[in-house]
C-alpha cells in the first residue's frame, strides 16, 4: 500500500486472504500528516483484529516506522515507511459447534437443511466471517420463512486452551409461523375474479416472501397496471387460539391505454424492414387486451391482429382470435396468404401449448420474370383449408435473455386439413425445432440448433407454398439463400428450355453447431457448420456449410456477421461464399 506521505508493507508467509483482510482492516492510508500519526497508532491493533477474524488468535505482529524511499532514493522527511512484520503461528480450531433450534422452525425441513449443510464443522479454521454469516442466515431465513418473531437467544464464541481451540454456541428461537390472511385490493375497474386469479397462493398458507414476490411478479405480467404496490398489513397475533395472520394490501394504479412501439431492423433474409405496433394492455373490465403489429420489407410484409380473452386467468389461460396477412418471397415463387386462427392458449411449468384451428387462404405465383405482378386471389394457383392445430412449446434459459449462457428451446407443431372438412386437399403436418446453448467454461460457449418436419399428402395434391418446408439462411442453412432449398420441378414442358424451379418439400432435416468465443463483455468470434435439406420422401440430398463470425453485444441482442461456404455436392455452381447479418438472441 502507498500514499504519498506513507508507504505500508507487509512481512511474512501470508495467504492472500490475510494480506487483503489486512488491508481492509488498515483502511484507506493517510493523506495529512495528523492522519498519518493515527494510523500507525492503530495499525497494529487493527492487524491484530484482523488476523484474529481469521482465526490467527497467536500470530505475532511487530511494527515499525523508518523514513521511506521512492525509486531507491530517500524520499521527503515527511514520508515514512510502515514495516508489518506478522508471523502467523498456529491457527485456532474449532472444536464444538452447537446450533439449537426453538419453536416452529424447529421442524421446518428448510432450516433443518440449512442446519445440515453450513460451513463450520469441528476441525475447522475459526472464520469470523463465516460464524457471522450464520448468524445472519439464520435470522433471514426466519424472515423469508415467516417467522416474524424469531430472534438469536444466544450467539457466542468462547476462546479455550489458550487459542487452540474454540466453541460456537447459536441458539435460535423462531417464534410462531405466520401465515398468510386477506389479499385486500384498492378500487380498481377489473372483474375480481380475474384479480383473484393472481394471487399465487391461498389464504391460511403459510408466508414465504417467494410467494409474496410472485404476487407482485403475477400482477406485473398482466401489464394491466401502471404502478403496483404491495405491503405486509398490520400483524394479527392471536395467542389463545394460536393464530399469527399476515394480511396483505395492493394499491394498483392502471396502465396507459394505448401502448406503441416502433423498430427498424436488417437481416440478409428479409432485408430492411420497418414496424410498427400497438398494444391496448386492459379494454374492458373482462381483461380484454388487443396487439395490432405492422411490419414491412421488400421480401416479407405482414400484419397481424391478436384479441385474448383470459379464461381462468389473465396470462395463463387465454381464448384468442387473430387474424393475418403476409407475403413471403421463396426462391422462384412469390405467395400471400390470409388467415384468421381462434386458439386457446395455456401455459404452465415454463411450457406453453396451444390448441387452435385456423383458416387459412393462399395464392401463389412463380416469378421467371420478375416484372410480373404481384399474386392476387383471382389466380388459378390458389387454395383454402381449414386447420385445426396443436402447438407446445418451452423455452428455459439461464444469464442474460439477450444473450443467455445457457439455456434449451423446444417447440412441436401438429396440424392437418381434410378434403372432406372444407378444405381443397388433405394434409397432415408435424414440425419440431430445438436450441440448446451452454456455456462450456468462461469465454467458451457452444450454439445448437436441429429441425425436423414431415408432411403427408396425397401426390396429386398442391399443398399451399407456406405449409411446405424450406431451407436455407441466416436460422437454416447459412451459405445458401433465404429458403432456396427444396423440391423442384421444371419450368417448361420443353426438356431444351426448362429450369428448375423451387416448389417446397414434404421432408425436412436441419442441423446446426457453433463455437464462439469471447474477446470481451461486447465483441465475439464464431466457428460454425451447418447441414441438412429439404426435399420430397426418398430424395433426400444433404448440403453443408461452414463459416465464421463476428458478433457485437448490443443493447438491443447480437448483431451477427457470418461468412459461409456453401458446399452443394449435387451441384458445383452453387458452391459459394455468402453473408450473413442478423440481429437477436439465439433463444
């Protein structure tokens, strides 16, 4: 340690703990002549102090003050140097460690395990900081469990044998168990039943502030509310019949009504896009909430409106009714598609699961030429189905949720059509994707993606462009273009003059691994390979790629740069380097 009027130096076999809790102990050095004199005057106690926390009961410690030198040479007179000179000696032991337990704690198996599994056993260095560190556990966890009158009876260290050894004695009474009374809410324009449905745990529960924050967090996620405050009321305790009620009341205030956000964005796939969104968090008392989105790029314009209807409750449990437009760009077909869906969504345990049926109307063009117009509903390639559908999904992530350290994704869709059912061909169609990321070790992190799909249909039908599958691009198969993988047939009847055309396929398998590294808290590298198709039962042929990135922690997610090498083995003319630029978290 140095200041400029002080130089302070430490002798002798220390650990680094010792010589950094010395230090602590020290304090910050002097900066005047009259702080300078009090702090040699208490340096010696105060390493005494600290060696002592650390159990060194019998260290020796002498000090000394000569006049120090800067760069070898004899510094001003009023500079001094402070020599430490600390031998530790034997530490003390711990020889019995005795923690009682009174009340209704006593049987409380979370305080049984606390009990079981702390960190001072006999044997063991005395630790001042770990001794206080118990103590202060034990009186949180009496807090966080309930048990509102719990208090420390007894709390001592008795030092014996002449520091050899010593005996920590904790003895803890807790007091009663609270439990949880009324949830009191203040006048607000929500049918009560709804509010009910927030409140994560029943009356006569006993307390915990877990479920106290869910309270809080449950209420939060309706975003019904502008403001949300929730406190503890007055304490009832009863003695006589044994009751120890903690009541509680919620002062909500509401949320804006119109809520809107606005974004530009650029990925290789689509382009630059533009969107916009409009949120009305709470319509009528019912809970009714609406999300309009408007999005536009050259390659994938869309519009979506979403109606909920909380069911059993606001979040949770959701009848839902929407309705879309969009217009997607494959390879050498252009199609748009109307929509409308009504589903019942219900999450629980982190999964999400959607059982819905949808109509559903497409028109498609190819574009050899690509002044032709735009698809319109007067076209002859064109269809309706009605779906009905299932989807279920989970996603459990660990860190940051813009750029997590670990974490799995899995989502599973089933749905089909029938000709009979009021649609113009049957179909029946599964879909799986997983995304599983883990952090190997600090800086070393591992990105896997798989995709699988099937569709069954009759050969003579022509299933609809958007229920086929596709591959290629940034979330496929990076070194090939967005979604230009898949079945073909020829353009022209005339073998001379015919070309291969991108229809979609029936069959579809993806898979992807990355390595990245990091250089720092905002930039990483990236190694990468992807594999797989899409393609019709039995004609399966796999193309690879691999590459490497360069990503950027923003704010906002990961603005990747990615160069791929497409290998077509099928195919020597497409073998190609490509760029790829994205932006958003892997899950």
């Amino acid at each position: 340690m140095y200041a400029s009027n002080l130089v302070v130096t430490l002798e002798g076999k220390l650990p680094k703990a010792v010589k950094h809790n010395i230090h602590s102990h020290l304090g910050k050095l002097p900066d005047s002549d009259i702080a300078r004199s009090a702090f040699i005057y208490s340096a010696k106690d105060n390493t005494y102090q600290a060696l002592q926390a650390l159990g060194y009961y019998r260290a020796e410690v002498i000090s000394s003050v000569i006049s120090a030198k800067v760069n070898g040479e004899e510094a001003d007179n009023d500079s001094s140097q402070l020599i430490i000179n600390i031998t530790l000696n034997s530490p003390t032991l711990l020889d019995k460690v005795v923690i009682s337990l009174d009340g209704e704690a006593s049987k409380d198996p979370v305080f049984q395990a606390l009990l079981n599994n702390h960190n001072m056993k006999k044997g063991d260095i005395l630790h001042h900081g770990k001794y206080e560190d118990l103590k202060s556990d034990l009186l949180s966890l009496g807090l966080q469990r309930g048990y509102f009158n719990g208090e420390l009876i007894e709390s001592k260290i008795a030092i014996k044998a002449q520091y050899q050894y010593a005996d920590i004695t904790l003895h803890y009474n807790s007091g009663p168990r609270f439990q949880f009374g009324d949830v009191t809410f203040n006048d607000f324009d929500l049918e009560p039943e709804l509010l009910s449905s927030l409140i994560p745990f029943h009356k006569n529960e006993y307390y915990s502030t877990s479920s106290f924050h869910e309270l809080q967090n449950q209420l939060q996620s309706t975003q019904y509310f502008g403001s949300i405050i929730a406190v503890a009321s007055d304490k009832i305790e009863d003695n006589v019949n044994h009751q120890y009620i903690v009541p509680i009341d919620v002062t909500l205030t509401p949320a804006k009504s119109h809520q809107f956000d606005f974004g530009i964005g650029y990925a290789t796939d689509t382009e630059f896009r533009i969107s916009a969104a409009w949120r009305t968090p709470l319509i009528n008392k019912y809970g009714h909430f609406q999300e309009t989105k408007l999005e536009y790029s050259e390659k994938n314009p869309l519009g979506r409106f979403i109606y909920s209807v909380p069911l059993s409750h606001p979040r949770n449990d959701l009848l839902q009714f929407q309705v879309s437009m969009e217009e997607e760009d494959y390879a050498d077909l252009r199609t748009k598609y109307f929509s409308t869906k009504i589903g019942r969504l219900v999450s629980s345990n982190l999964w999400q699961r959607q059982i819905y049926t949808r109509f559903h109307k497409e028109a498609w063009k190819y574009e050899l030429d690509v002044n032709a117009p735009n698809p319109d509903w007067s076209e002859l390639d064109a269809a309706n189905y009605l779906i009905p559908g299932i989807t279920w999904s989970r996603t459990k992530r660990s860190g940051s949720p813009l750029d997590p350290s670990g974490g799995f994704r899995q989502t599973y869709n089933i749905e089909g059509a029938h000709l009979k059912a009021g649609s113009d061909n049957s179909f029946f169609r599964i879909h799986a994707r997983w995304n599983y990321i883990t952090t190997l070790k600090p800086k070393h992190r591992l990105v896997t993606r798989a995709e699988l799909g099937a569709i069954y249909v009759d050969r003579d039908a022509q299933l609809a462009p958007s229920l086929r599958f596709y591959a290629g691009g940034d979330q496929s198969i990076r070194g090939f273009e967005y979604q230009s993988i898949g079945s073909t047939i020829p353009s022209s009847s005339d073998p001379e003059q015919a070309e291969p055309i991108v229809v979609g396929s029936t069959r579809l398998m993806v898979a992807s691994i990355e390595y990245q590294y990091y250089l720092n808290d905002k930039w990483r590298i990236a190694l990468f390979s992807d594999g797989g198709s899409a393609a019709n039962k039995g004609e399966f042929e796999p193309v690879y790629s691999f590459g490497s990135g360069l990503h950027y922690i923003s704010p906002v997610g990961a603005i990747k740069f990615d160069a791929a090498y497409g290998i077509n083995d099928y195919d020597d003319e497409k073998n190609s380097w490509r760029l790829h630029v994205s932006l958003g978290a892997e899950l």
